[in-house]
C-alpha cells in the first residue's frame, strides 16, 4: 500500500484525504500544526494524524520518514524546506504551489532526486490541470502560434461589488493578484503586470472578465520558449472584480501590505462551498497550411461526495494531485527527478479515477466559445 503523508489538514487538504482514502489503496497520514484541523479530520476520515510546525526541519523529518510520497497543501512559502527534508529522506513530493519562486527552488532541489523519487510542484488546477490540456492541444498543431490560458473559481451566486467568495488559499490568491506575471509575447519570454490585460469573454451565456495574475502558466513559458509566437494565463472573474482589486491593491498600495490585505479579505469576503470552475483554453496555429483554433472550456459544479458537500474549486484541485499521485504509482510518469505538468498525458489524466471529475456527469464540456 502506497504510504501517504498529508502536509496541511484545510479545505483543500480534506479533499485530498477524503479522495485518497476512499480508494483503499494508499496510507494516509495527516500532519497540521492546527489542532482543531487535525480533529476536524479525523471525525470523518480514517486518517493518522500528527500535530507539527511545518518551518521544523526536525519534526518534518520525523513524521515523513517511512512514508512513499509527501502532498503538500500547505501555502507556499513552507514548500521550499518540505522538498528539501523530502530529499533527505528518500520520499517523492508533490505540491499546489502557484508561486514562480517556489517551484524554481523545488526543481533546483530536485536534481539530487534518488532513484525512483519524483519532485513534482504546481499539481493542482491552474497551475496544473490546465497546464496539461493546454500542451494537449498544442500537438494538434504543426506550428503553434497562440495559447490562451484562462481559469476561474468562482461563486455559484455571485453577491457584493466584488462578485466572489473566497474558495481557497487567500495566501495564494493575493500572491496571484500581486506579484508579476509571466507571458510570451512576439515571441519573447517577458514578465507583465497582474491584474493588468482586461478583456471579456462569454461562456454558456454568462459573460465574464479575465486578467493576468501570476504563476497559472506554470512551467509552460520553458516548454514553449521559442515555439510560439504568444503565450499568457489570465485570471477568469465576474464583470466589476477587477477594477475593486485594482483599486485594493495598486490605489490603496495594498500590495506592499500583504498580511493586512489578507485580514481584510478574510475578515471581509465569506468562504462558499456552492462554486463552480471555469477553464478555458483556446491554441491558434498552423495545420495542413491553414490557420485553424482549436478551444477547450469547461464549468466543473460543487457536488456531494461521502454525503459531505465539496466546492468545486476543492475537487478539481484535490482530484489534479491525486491523479498524478495515482499516475506516479502506477508507473504513467517519469520515475527520477523533476516531472512538469506537460509530461502528463492528457487522456491518461482524464481517464484516471480522480482526473475524471474534469470529465464527468458533474462537468460540462463546450466544444465551441465566443472570444471578445
């Protein structure tokens, strides 16, 4: 049995445990420094639990000792020393992290790998899952010329002037919405401003706003370096969001206030569990000397699992790492070293058991959008 260690006991990290545990083929040990998280979890799913803090190279050592694979759903900036106590004890690690910074260090890490050890950062939604469609349909092509990333979690029933309820990570989502964004733009490799780039698309007749937030690419701007002519990723929100965070973060200078914008988020904007993701990705390029586009969109619902209701945005982040959890176990991906998203076959992901909720009774899939 595949031996799992958990890092992070919340929203994400429940998902996480209740997936993996149901299947009756992994381990699952939980660790948190939280301890009304770990017994929140351990109520409800059959799961070892460990009360540690996480910036303790020690007890990190400790508890993931003797485990196969470490996940954590812990926010960022605890990553970097996770994958190096990983190294040091021989166990494969896998990650959600969004930040540029972070995943640079894991893969600088990762090249002591030993054998049969993965690193794998960014193995969520976006960066993640639309990290592994957007280089799927890239193949289609005999020259690339556009890949458009767009991804949301958004509230079911949008309410307020900011149209959104807080879903998941508000350490992540403010990184996202301030620090810079990667792109590739006539060809060359540069860095633009978040929360800059608005446009207005419509998906199942309900219009929505994109704009560019950091780190969804992924390691994509590497892979397609001087294959295309313009790659970006940009956020997917309701009309209005941006220009309230654009007044939030760049007006009030919220941006060089971090820990106070966060306590204004979570003091300010409830947590909803009724969500729904958007992803939309749309290549442009060159087959059989025509120009032709090729979209992929879907809307992923909130649904019950176990008789618990589960958010959209923590089934298709929990549901992306398990997949590629179950997809190293079983020997569908490189077995040593740094392992990027876009080695992920696509049509492997979708027909795992945890990748299928991008491709379920409780999905929608278009097979056409109107771009604006």
């Amino acid at each position: 049995m595949h031996r799992i260690l958990l890092l992070g006991a919340g929203k994400i990290g429940r998902m996480i445990a209740r997936l993996l545990v149901d299947t009756g083929d992994y381990e699952v040990a939980v660790a948190d420094a939280d301890t009304a998280a770990l017994e929140r979890i351990a109520e409800r799913i059959e799961v070892t639990t460990h009360q540690i803090d996480a910036s303790n190279r020690q007890q990190l050592a400790k508890v993931m000792d003797g485990h196969d694979s470490v996940l954590s759903a812990l926010s960022f900036y605890f990553n970097p020393l996770v994958a190096e106590v990983a190294l040091e004890t021989g166990t494969s690690y896998f990650d959600l992290t969004e930040d540029v910074e972070t995943t640079r260090r894991v893969r600088a890490i990762s090249k002591q790998a030993k054998a049969g050890q993965v690193f794998m950062p960014q193995c969520g939604l976006a960066p993640g899952f639309i990290s592994i469609v957007a280089n799927h349909l890239t193949k289609a092509f005999d020259e690339v010329d556009t890949v458009r990333m767009r991804v949301g979690a958004l509230p079911q029933f949008p309410t307020g002037a900011l149209k959104y309820n807080l879903t998941w990570s508000t350490d992540g989502l403010i990184n996202e919405y301030c620090n810079p964004c990667e792109a590739i733009n006539n060809g060359k490799r540069i860095e633009v401003l978040p929360l800059e780039g608005l446009e207005h698309f419509s998906l199942d007749g309900v219009r929505y706003e994109a704009f560019n937030t950091s780190g969804g690419l992924g390691t994509l701007c590497e892979t397609l370096d001087g294959k295309v002519r313009e790659l970006n990723y940009k956020t997917v929100r309701y009309l209005g969001h941006q220009e309230t965070m654009l007044l939030l973060v760049n007006e009030l200078r919220l941006h060089d206030r971090r820990e106070l914008l966060k306590d204004i988020l979570e003091y300010s904007v409830p947590i909803t569990f009724q969500d729904v993701v958007v992803t939309f990705c749309t290549v442009t390029g060159k087959r059989n000397g025509q120009l032709v586009q090729i979209s992929d969109a879907r809307k992923i619902y909130h649904y019950s699992i176990a008789d618990e209701n589960w958010s959209a945005i923590q089934i298709t982040t929990a549901g992306g790492i398990c997949a590629v959890v179950d997809m190293h176990a079983a020997g569908e991906l490189p077995s040593q070293g740094f392992v990027l998203q876009e080695q992920v076959d696509f049509e492997k992901f979708l027909a795992n058991r945890f990748g299928k909720c991008y491709d379920s009774e409780k999905s929608t899939k278009f097979s056409s959008v109107s771009n604006e």
